[in-house]
C-alpha cells in the first residue's frame, strides 16, 4: 500500500468514505511532514495546526454522517496571498507582518465549504512579485529537487510543498506565470484558469486584469478536483464571469484521438535549453502515440508579452497597492512628523526592493504626459497578442510549449539583475496578457530537475486541458516522479 | 531611457516612498534597465489597434442600489495601527 501523502485526492476520498482512515490522521500526517521537512524548505510560513485539526474533526463528523463531498478531508495549504479569518495574510510582506484577516478569500470559503482542511499558509514572492520565491521577507524557499536551487515564483511555496509531499494540493495565483513556472520548475501541475472563471475576492491584489487563482496539485485529476470547487461566478468579484461552471473530473476521460495540438514556433527558439527542447520533444511523441496531431504554430508578436507585461502589471500594481497607506491596516513607522510622512516611510520600511520598483515603474507609467506611450501602448500591444492567439484557435484546439526556457535556476543567479528575472517567465506571460487558460505539467527530467510542458487553451477551455494532460499522464509517468528524500 | 537623480525622487514621491541617497542611486540604473526592457514595444506598430480594455470583452457587471454589507466597523478596526472612537487617527493635517 502506497504511503499516505502519495495517494490521489480520489484515492484519499476513498480510503476517508472507507474508514481506512480518518481526516484527523491524514491531517496530522501532513503536519508532521511539514514538521520534519520544511526546516530546510521554508515552504510554509504560518501553520494553522489548531484549526486544522478542528476543521479535521468536523470533515470526521460530515464523512461519518454520509455528508462528505470529493474534498471533505483532505489537506491542503493556501498560498499566503489569500485572505484567512483569523490566521496571519502576510502575503510574503513585512507590511502584512501584523495582518491578521478579518475576512476569507471567496476561493478559501468555497473550498472550506467543500470540507478541505487548511494546514496553513505558503510562503511566496512578496506581493506576488517575483519568479524564484526570493523577494518574500520570510527568506526564499528552497527547490526539494536540490535545495541551492530556487523553485520559482511567486506561488514558490505552494510548488515546494507540493513537490515534497508536505500537503496533497495548494493554492496558487498567476499573474505573469506565478503557477505554471513554479509548477515546472517543481515537477507538479499547476493551472492558471481563464480570467475571470475563479473569484479574485479576498485574493490580495497584484494586477488586477491579469490574477487569477488556480490549483497546484501532483496530477491533472487532482487539479480538476480542486478547481471544480474553486471556479464559479462571485458578486462579490466585478470580473468573475457569470458562466456554469464545466464538468472537469467528468471530461477527464475524453478521447483526445483527433485533437489538434499547435506547437508554438516561438517558443522553440533561440534561448530554450536544449535539454529543455528534448524532454518537450519527448512529451509531444507520447501525444502523438495517443493520436493528437501536432502542427506547428506561430505566435508572431509573443516576444512582445514581456514588455507589455512590465508596464501593466507595475501600472495596476501601483494604483492597487497604494492602499497600504499606515493607517487602516499594515505596517505603520514610528513617530511619523506629518501625514506625507507617515506614508512615505510606512511603506518605505514596509515594502522590499522589488515591490518598491514595480511601484515606481507603474507610478512612473501612469504619470501625467506617459499615459499614453506607456500604458495605452501595452494594452495596444496586448490587444495584439490577444489576436495572436484568436487567430491560432482558429486552426487548433490546444498550444503546446515550455512553461519556462530552463530548469530551476540557483538561488542568487536572477536575483541582482531585475530585467534577467523577468525574462525568466517569456513563455507564460503571453497568456495572461489575453486572459486565457494554461497549465504546466512535468515532462522528463532534464539533467535530474523537473521540466514544464505547457498546454494553452481557448477561454474557458480548461476542462479541455485538463482532460489532454490527464491523458498524457495515464501512459507516462513523468508526474510521479519524486524528488528523492521526501 | 536614462533616469537621473531628480527624476528618481520624483517618482518615489508620487509613489509616496521614501528613498535614501543610497537608494537613488541604485535605482537610477535598475529603473532605467526595466524601462530599456519596455521600451522594446516601441518596435510594434499599434497605431490602428484598439487598446485592451478587457480580456473577454465583457463591460463591467451592475448591481442594484441597495445595502448588501453589514457593518464590520470593529473587526476592520481591529487590525488598524491606531484607532480612537471608532475613527482612525493620522498626525494633524490641519493647525
């Protein structure tokens, strides 16, 4: 019998309807992982032992009276980008060091509605803002694939804690890539949902026409079972889309025989690993086997995505993140001499490096005379894009690349050459530019560390993804590997 | 695109932060790198391109005019790094 943290979500729901065993057990297993592991790891920066085991025992108490849904039981960690009444949101910022939220995230209510038990918060690029999980003032995370290696960003926490076995699923959020290039660079699957299908309410705001939040799981059924909780339209959201909500565990089993698949020109080019390149060729052969025809693509503006993205997201970065002003909430300097004072050094101190240059790139963006070369250029720029991949849906289902151009960098490699980071997300950030639906799914080890394919489907078409990767990993096993130790 | 020193401090004042000599300076360089790396949507002709005003073309949703919120006054003050009264307090703004 395979150990605990090694079944699926559909595997552990038995066993819990079984009575194999209890939430309360499973709960206090992973607790104890994330004792024994996460030392080094430094995936997990608050636990909520005590409310998890008390939402262990009500799961208990529902699957005992016949009550239990596909989640009931099961635990998992939420990327501390959430709201959680009661528990620390710090968001991976000495400015929410204090905060303890009075109010839950609609995606945290939906899934504690579903009886999924919190083990606690993940640590994160602080703000959301990063690609290798440096930024956070809880101190990076490290990769449990090799521990001098970052892995990823932002939701860098929530791909370790995965990766190590340390929770079944988690939360993420991806603004520019913040799922799928952690996904990839931890061996996990990860799906960044269209924008607007999962409720961005309580999810602290980064660049709020490009969030959204998504699961991270070991497999792509694990993925489909958790987003089938967290999707579906919120009032309290102006951007959620008021659409049902897809059958995703029901489409898993499609026939993908016939399905068309675009492999994306561009990002097959120059600056992609060439080790990289062979495990995408690999993937795309098994693809093949399952009778898929692969075409190939172009995307022709894609290498124009980074440049849009670095004015949108610091423009609406800086507009959103103006609200932490010391006084309602947050971190507040002493003996502030005047109100301009108080706000300057509040976030001054609150705020790390790379925060405080988004916020000044956006701030500067959106300055009286650059409106119109910088922000209405980017989203003249992103409409392009957008085209772009209006045009490929029109020959294709699905588009295929990497999730990111190389395998897990070092810690301290990206991290003093802010422009060298970005460029570490080119392959995801096109997608969240026009809104659309992607994941990130272990292909074969290149040189011992996890690689990314990346699969991109039309709006709303994540049930499509999903169903595709499912696919792919019943005859491969490329999802199962574990990094060694955990 | 080269900022300098002047500029710099402008802009952390309209993003109300304060920066030391020190800090000015690394940002002169790291500031002007990003903007290098923007820029480079310069090279795609846009001029008959509608901007993006949103992913799925969809306009914002309306709802009624009524009250849907309870009051959470005490909890959100909670969380406030000084309150008196129910008010939030800030140093005087007015002599």
């Amino acid at each position: 019998m395979s150990e605990l943290h090694e079944k699926s979500i559909a595997e552990l729901s038995a066993g819990l309807a079984a009575g194999d065993y209890s939430s309360g057990e499973l709960t206090r297993h992973f607790l104890e992982r994330i004792r024994r592991f996460d030392g080094e790891l430094n995936s997990v920066v608050t636990l909520a032992e005590e409310q998890a085991l008390a939402a262990a025992a009500e799961a208990d108490r529902r699957i005992g009276a016949g009550e239990a849904g596909p989640l009931t039981g099961i635990p998992i960690l939420h990327k501390d980008i959430f709201c959680t009444r009661g528990v620390k949101t710090a968001c991976g910022s000495r400015m929410l060091d204090n905060f303890i939220s009075p109010y839950d995230a609609t995606v945290v209510t939906r899934l504690k509605e579903a009886g999924v038990v919190m083990l606690g918060k993940t640590n994160m690029d602080e703000f959301a803002m990063g690609s290798s999980n440096e930024t956070s003032f809880y101190g990076p995370v490290k990769n449990p694939w090799d521990t001098d290696r970052v892995p990823g960003g932002s939701s860098g926490g929530s791909a370790a804690a995965v990766a190590a076995r340390l929770a079944v699923a988690a939360t993420g959020t991806d603004t520019g890539g913040s799922i799928r290039q952690p996904a990839a660079l931890c061996g996990i699957t990860g799906l960044k949902p269209t924008y607007g299908r999962v409720s961005r309410y309580g999810m602290i705001a980064f660049a709020s026409s490009l969030d959204q939040a998504g699961p991270m799981t070991r497999s792509a059924e694990d993925a489909a079972c958790l987003l089938a909780a967290m999707a579906g339209f919120d009032e309290r959201d102006s951007t959620s889309v008021d659409r049902p909500v897809d059958d995703y565990v029901g489409q898993l089993n499609r026939e993908v025989k016939g399905l068309k698949i675009g492999v994306v020109k561009e990002f097959f080019e120059e600056g992609l690993n060439p080790g990289m390149k062979a495990a995408m060729e690999t993937a795309m052969e098994k693809l093949k086997e399952l009778g898929a025809e692969l075409v190939e693509i172009s995307l022709p503006n894609s290498h124009h995505s980074v440049a849009a993205y670095y004015v949108v997201a610091p423009a609406e970065c800086s507009s959103n993140l103006s609200r932490f002003d010391g006084v309602r909430f947050g971190h507040r300097c002493d003996n502030p001499a005047d109100l301009e004072d108080l706000y300057k050094r509040s976030r001054a101190e609150g705020f790390g490096p790379e925060v405080k240059r988004r916020i000044m790139i956006g701030a500067y963006a959106l300055s009286a005379g650059y409106y119109d070369a910088y922000y209405l250029k980017a989203q003249q720029v992103r409409q392009v894009i957008a085209d772009d991949f209006r045009k490929a849906f029109e020959e294709v289902d699905v588009l295929l690349g990497p999730a990111s151009p190389e395998t897990a960098f070092r810690l301290g490699e990206k991290s003093d050459d802010p422009v060298s980071m970005y460029l570490s997300d080119i392959y995801t950030i096109a997608v969240n530019l026009a809104g659309l639906p992607a994941l990130s799914m272990p292909a074969p080890l290149v040189d011992g560390l996890p690689a990314g394919l990346q699969l991109i489907g039309n709006y709303f078409e994540e049930g499509r993804l999903l169903n595709l990767a499912h696919q792919l990993q019943q005859v491969s096993d490329w999802h199962l590997q574990t990094p060694e130790g955990y | 695109m080269s900022l300098d020193a002047e500029e710099v401090e402008k802009i952390a004042h309209l993003a109300r932060i304060a920066v030391t000599a020190d800090e000015v300076d690394a940002l002169k360089s790291e500031l002007s790198g990003i903007l290098d790396l923007v820029e480079r949507m310069g090279e795609l002709d846009t001029s008959d391109i509608l901007p993006m005003a949103h992913p799925l073309d969809m306009p914002q949703r309306l709802r009624p005019d009524v009250v849907t919120e309870e009051n959470h006054r005490d909890e959100y003050q909670a969380v406030a790094p000084a309150v008196e009264n129910g008010l939030y307090l800030v140093p005087r703004v007015i002599e």
